[in-house]
C-alpha cells in the first residue's frame, strides 16, 4: 500500500494498494472483496471505512480505494488495516500509517 499524508476532507486522493504474499507473488483480487479500518493510535478511536474499492487489475493484485469524507475528516494519526477476502478466505496485509493533517 502507498500511503501518504492527506489534509481532512481530502476525498480526491486515493489509496493504491498492491496485494501481495510474503513471496511477492500477487492475489488474484479479481472477486474479492475489501475492507478497511482506520484506528487512531493516540486515541484507539475507530473508524470503518465508508468509501469504495475498485479492482484496477484483478490478477496483478492492484486495487484502490475511494475515501469518503467520514474516512478523512478527524486529523490524527491512524494505524490502516485492509482486509481481502477471497474465494472465502480471509488476509490481512500488515498495517499502514496515514497521517490526516489539519487544513491550514
């Protein structure tokens, strides 16, 4: 996942992710279906992501996810978590920082 830091209410940036196994093999994410959770690491509050997620390439693992203003709009710093299931089965990536900084 690529993550950098966004402003609050930042909805036009998106998040590319690149699935992949601790080989470097990708998952094929051609049907699966995602989820993402932000938690705050100062105040462990919980955000379940609001936005969607499209399949840019199935076999090759890509896919991005659209935030939703309810994602970005609290300043902070979150701990990522993305989870992909497919054919029934269950992965979690490891966790990712973003920063959500004040508009100034």
């Amino acid at each position: 996942m690529t993550i950098s830091p966004i402003y609050a209410g930042d909805t036009l940036v998106t998040l590319k992710c690149t699935f992949e196994d601790d080989d470097g093999k990708p998952y094929d994410v051609s049907q699966a279906t995602f989820g993402i959770t932000l938690k705050n690491i100062l105040t462990n509050t919980i955000i379940i992501g609001a936005g969607e997620w499209t399949i840019l390439d199935g076999p090759g693992g890509k896919a991005y996810y659209q935030w939703n203003i309810a994602d970005v709009s609290t300043t902070g710093i979150y701990q990522v978590f993305v989870s992909i299931t497919v054919d029934g089965r269950m992965v979690h990536p490891d966790p990712q920082l973003i920063s959500i900084q004040p508009v100034i």
